[in-house]
C-alpha cells in the first residue's frame, strides 16, 4: 500500500537557511522569481545548501482505455502501442528533448493492448491489457489499482535509489484525456464541460459529443469521490503509476516533475491521497487543454511555463527542466554580496 512509503517533512530549518543563501546573493531580493522559489524548494528536498538537480530520469508511462470504444478520441487505441514502438525508437519529441537536456528515458507498458516484442528498455507492468470501459463498469478492481500504484511508486524509488535527483513524469494513452477529465471532475468537483477539451485533435462536433459521452460515464458514479476511489473508477493504469510514482519519488527525497494535464490528473489524486508529497512536487507547464488551468489552480499549483504545449509524452517537463538545474547552479556559483565585494543595500 501506498502508506508503506513514508515521506520525511520537509524542514522549515531547512527552507529559512536556503532562503537566507539567496537573499545574500549579488541581486535584489526576489528578483529571480520563480528560480528563487525552485532554488529554496530544492535545496528543503535536500536538506542542503548545495543542491543539485541532475543526473534526471524521465519515466514514460503508456496504457489503454476501455473508455475509447465509446468514441471519446480522434485516434485509435492501436495507435498507443504504435506510439510505443516510436519511443522505444528514439523517434518521439520526449526522445528529442531527453535527448537535447541529457535526461534518460524508461518506457514503462502499464497496460498497453497492442503487442510488442522484447525491448531492452521496455518495462513491462503485466497487470492488464487496457482498463475496462468506465461507461460500464470501473476501470480497473482494487487489487490492479493497488499494484498499478505500487508499481510506480517502486519504480521511481528504484531510479532515485540508483541516483537520478529528479523523476520527470510523462505518459501516453489514447483516450487518456477523457480519464482526467473524470477525474479531475470526481476528486475536485470541476463540471465536464468546463474540464473538457480536444485531446489528440477533436474538433468542436468532436469535443461536444466527447462532453456529453463523459457526462453519461459520470452518472454511473455521481457526486465526489476519493482519489483511490476515483482512480479505481475512471483512472488509466498509467495515471495511476504516475500517482505512485510521486509518492515514490518523494519517499526516496527527489523531486517530481509533472508534465501536463494528464499527468497532473495524477498528482492530483495523489497530492489529496499524500498530502506530504507536495513538497516534493513541481509542476512543469501549463498545458493548452482547456482543463488543465482549473486544475491547477484546484491544487493550488502554478507551473513554471507556458508554451501552449499539449503533447504529454512528457515534454513539458523535459523543457522545465533546464529551470531546475539553473535554480541550483544560482544557489551554488552566484557570488555573494561580501563574496564579491558589492555593497548591500542601504538600510
């Protein structure tokens, strides 16, 4: 169970003296923003005044939906495991740009229905092939949402444990908007229609019979729910991992970086499961999908940038990234007023 994974409280020792680090630095106070907020959150993680933010490890999570076949998506789910095959390739944009910030890639089959040959750098969850239709049923039992989420939360454990300061998290799933929709809909109370977008290239007829199909698998189970509750219900096997994987990551003290709306439907569920997890959590970009910004603003989060990105795969994270290593390189080689012989400011 998740509770297994205990979570250490970030110090508030910790976070006083990083922000006195950087209040001495040759620049008035606060006016590196948000670098300066990335500089103190990781060196709390750390517990360190020489903070580091790589070697990274971007942890791709790929599944199916049951949910597809009521046709919430422009695409087939065959095209999940396609997708799968161009990771594993070195095709796909998270390759590119793993690739251009130095980040490895694990590619993890959480519940893809297509088959694949052996691949050394697949990880195969062998849990289900694709959860069942959320319109019908829930998608997945207790038990396959217990070791979806233990999985993930092993996973990340293991690639801290082996080194890696933070855990990008990125996924690939047709119909895996519709999921978070739901979610973010059963955990937080945010209506459909608000919540739902294009996905993977819906147009207007297409996002309107997409709200009303969501509609009718909501119905199925009304009112809020719990974040397991939810995840048991509506959750891709993906979301899921992903939800352990930030639990994982914070139990082994690194950083989670979450991609977009899909992954943040994830960490939404589970920052309300984990509430001691959020210390240990950033959120990477502001995603294009309509929902994504009640979203956070739901958690109370405010991600570092906005592209207009709506990809997943895990790209917005790989482009914050450079954020955090510059957060650390502040901290760590930015003279200090004394150091520098800079007169402060006058009092």
């Amino acid at each position: 169970m998740l509770s297994d994974f205990h979570i250490n409280p970030v110090s508030k020792s910790a976070l006083d003296k990083a922000q006195a680090a950087i209040d001495i630095k040759t620049k008035p106070p606060g006016s590196l923003g948000r670098i300066e907020e990335l500089a103190r959150q990781i060196c709390g993680v750390q517990n360190t005044l020489s903070p580091v933010a790589g070697p990274a490890k971007l942890l791709l999570f790929a599944a199916d939906h049951g949910l597809v076949a009521e046709g919430v998506s422009a695409w087939p789910s065959e095209v999940t495991t396609q997708m799968v095959a161009n990771f594993l390739g070195g095709g796909a944009a998270a390759n590119v740009f793993a690739r251009s910030n130095g980040v490895e890639i694990s590619i993890i089959d959480a519940g893809i229905i297509g088959e694949l040959g052996f691949h050394p750098d697949l990880i195969r969850a062998n849990i289900r092939k694709g959860t069942a239709n959320s319109m019908h049923e829930d998608a997945m039992s207790a038990d396959e949402l217990n070791q979806a989420l233990e999985f993930g939360a092993a996973l990340a454990k293991s690639a801290v444990e082996n080194g890696n300061k933070v855990i990008a998290l990125g996924e690939m799933g047709i119909g895996n908007t519709s999921s978070a929709t739901l979610l973010a809909h059963a955990v937080h109370g945010m209506g459909i229609a608000e919540l739902t977008g294009p996905g993977a290239g819906l147009d207007d007829a297409g996002v309107n019979q997409k709200i009303q199909i969501l509609e009718k698998v909501m119905a199925r189970k009304p009112g809020r729910l719990q974040p397991m509750d939810a995840l048991q219900a509506y959750g891709g096997l993906e979301i899921a991992m992903m939800a352990g994987a930030i639990i994982g990551t914070a139990s082994a003290g690194a950083i989670a970086l979450v991609d977009g709306f899909i992954a943040s439907a994830a960490a939404m569920c589970a920052l309300a499961a984990r509430p001691d997890a959020t210390a240990y959590t950033v959120f990477a970009h502001r995603s294009k999908e309509p929902g994504h910004r009640l979203m956070m603003e739901a958690i109370g989060a405010d991600p570092l940038i906005d592209l207009d990105l709506r990809l997943g795969e895990g790209t917005g994270a790989l482009l914050a990234y450079p954020l955090l290593l510059n957060a650390c390189a502040m901290i760590n080689e930015m003279a200090t007023f004394e150091s520098a012989g800079v007169s402060g400011k006058e009092t």
